[in-house]
C-alpha cells in the first residue's frame, strides 16, 4: 500500500558500542527497508562537529544510498549552502540525478549559527553576510539552466548535462522569513519543526509559502514538508524511554553537541525514567509526536490538517538500531 506523505529524515546517529562502519551500514539497511515498504523519500542531514552523527556529508552518501535502494527518493535535509559554492552544489545533484534519474531530491539550508567558533570559520564559510536569496536563485539557476543574464555565473553549466532529468529544489526554512521569495521562485519548502518547535509560525509559513507558489522548471505545484520527530514503540513502557533519550540528544544539540559521542542507550535511559514524574510536561513536545502507534498516526493526520502540509519528514532519532527500524514498519502501516 501506498504511504503517501511519509518519509524519513537520518542523521545517521551512533549508538553506544557501534563503530562508525557498523552504524553507516545501519543506516543503509534503514533505506533499503524504507523503500521496501513504500515510503515515499529518505533524505539524509547535513551536520558538522557532532561526533553522534555522521550525516556531514549528504550528498557524497547519497550515492551509495541510491546504489542500495531501487524507487525511493532520495535527498538532503539540508545541505548548508554557506558551506559550498552554488556551482559545486547543483554539479553534485545533477550527478546524483544521471545515475538515479527521477529519485533525487535537492534539500538545501542555511546555517546561522548564534556563535560562531574560529574552528568553524577555518572549515567553513558560515558568515552572516550570506546573500541568501541570490545563492538560491544561482543553485535553481544551475540546476534547471535559466541562470538570470546578470549573473555572474551566467553561461556556466553544470555536468552532466544534455539529459532530461529535473531535480526539485526544496529549501528548509525555521521561520516565515524567506517563504515569500521560496514560493515565487517556484521551490519547495520544508519545515524545520524538529528544530524550531514553533507550531504557529509553521502554519504561517505554510500560508504565505501556498499563497505566493508560482510554478516553476522545478516543481509545477506546491511541495511543503514537514520535518519532525517521532517517538513510538509497540513495545510496553518502551516509548517513554525512547523519548526521554530522544530528549537528552535534542538538549545536547541545542547546548554541547560535540561533547555528545553517541546516543544514550536504552538502558540508561531506563534507569532515569523511573526517577521522573510521569505527569511532568515533556519540554520538546513541540518537535515530535509521541504515543502509540495509533496515537501517532492521528497526530500527523491532525497536523496535516492543521498545517495545509503535503507530507512529512520523520526524523528517525530513536536510540538503537532495533528500535529506529521498528519506527519505520510502524510508519509504513500510518495512513495520513
């Protein structure tokens, strides 16, 4: 059966006592099984200086997840645009399409960190004077061949070329404030819920994104997705454990990611539910479902009605491999 509007979002995280290897090959299995039973996408992140996660980079990965899988689309969510040139962006894309022609999903972010480390700045180009909206339109430009006359990239081409194969370019967005200039550029959008947690200016940015689409070479209707959390388990008592993990990385991401090696494991996670009181209110709520799988399935379908979305991107963060996999079958069987 078809499961139209879900698909997966991976870090590609690190549980305890699992090499690197052994936790990309993990990740691998968790496509293959998505694809198997019908999702619709598996978009890998893009982070850096984060030792639990080894998603840093989407787009080199991609292309063994393509060799791995054989209809699911496949993306990023997000590549960071200030961390590249436009051209080597679009050029990886387009290869990535010629070998998976019509599975390849370009998601691209920014990142404005509230601080930057001179370790960053030496590795990357993160500088809040990026010019957000002509690196866009310079990434689009590349990728469908109408780079503006005046622009300075005007009359390159990205290879391969010659073929007929159109990547849509989906931007995620934290806030209302680019879903204007997204939508009369004829993009997709996503929503970072998983990051922002704010319900109210997701339906808002939704509206404005709906209200401006004109259609483009890359995408002739609307295209919104929302990127969440979820925690669910069909296992008793198990997904109260699984949310306080969950919990214990989203604080790690927000306050020391690069003192976090690996995700908590089941069992300590165990040790301190008990030690909670269980009508407590759960501080990232915002950013996830979390029930039953029952429970679960009528969140998203709420949300969707909530939001005007199209779909969603569940980011699949539970601790243990076991358990991430079972997320997928239970995800597979929601009817949104």
């Amino acid at each position: 059966k078809m499961t139209l509007g879900i698909g997966i979002l991976d870090f590609i995280p690190r549980d305890k006592n699992t090499s690197v290897l052994e936790s990309f090959e993990q990740s691998i299995e968790l496509a293959k099984l998505a694809d198997e039973k019908g999702l619709d996408r598996y978009w890998l992140t893009e982070h850096h200086s984060t030792p639990a996660v080894l998603s840093s980079t989407p787009q080199l990965l991609l292309a063994r997840y393509g060799a791995a899988t054989k209809q699911i689309k496949l993306g990023t969510g997000a590549v960071i645009i200030n961390n590249s040139t436009p051209y080597q962006i679009a050029e990886n894309y387009m290869a990535l399409e010629a070998m998976y022609p019509g599975r390849v999903e370009a998601g691209v972010g920014h990142s404005m960190p509230k601080e930057v480390t001179r370790q960053e700045t030496l590795g990357m180009q993160i500088n809040r004077g990026l010019d957000y909206e002509k690196t866009i339109s310079q990434i689009a430009g590349l990728l469908y061949d109408d780079l503006s006359t005046e622009d300075e990239m005007h009359g390159l081409r990205v290879m391969p070329t010659y073929f007929d194969g159109v990547t849509p370019l989906y931007t995620m967005l934290g806030s209302r404030r680019n879903a204007k200039f997204i939508a009369e550029k004829g993009l997709g959008m996503v929503f970072g819920l998983f990051f922002s947690g704010d319900l109210a200016e997701c339906i808002e940015t939704i509206k404005i994104y709906r209200k401006h689409f004109k259609p483009s070479k890359g995408m002739s209707k609307p295209s919104v997705l929302i990127a969440l959390y979820a925690v669910t388990s069909t296992k008793r008592n198990m997904k109260e454990v699984l949310n306080y993990a969950l919990n214990d990385w989203i604080d790690a991401l927000e306050d020391d990611k690069r003192a976090y090696l690996e995700l908590m494991e089941v069992s300590e996670a165990r040790d301190f539910v008990t030690t909670i009181d269980p009508d407590a209110e759960d501080r990232h709520a915002s950013k996830k479902v979390y029930g039953t799988p029952k429970q679960v399935e009528m969140q998203l379908r709420r949300l969707k009605e909530e939001t005007d979305a199209d779909g969603f991107l569940i980011a699949n963060h539970l601790s243990g491999f076991a358990n991430r996999r079972a997320l997928i079958e239970i995800l597979s069987q929601v009817n949104i």
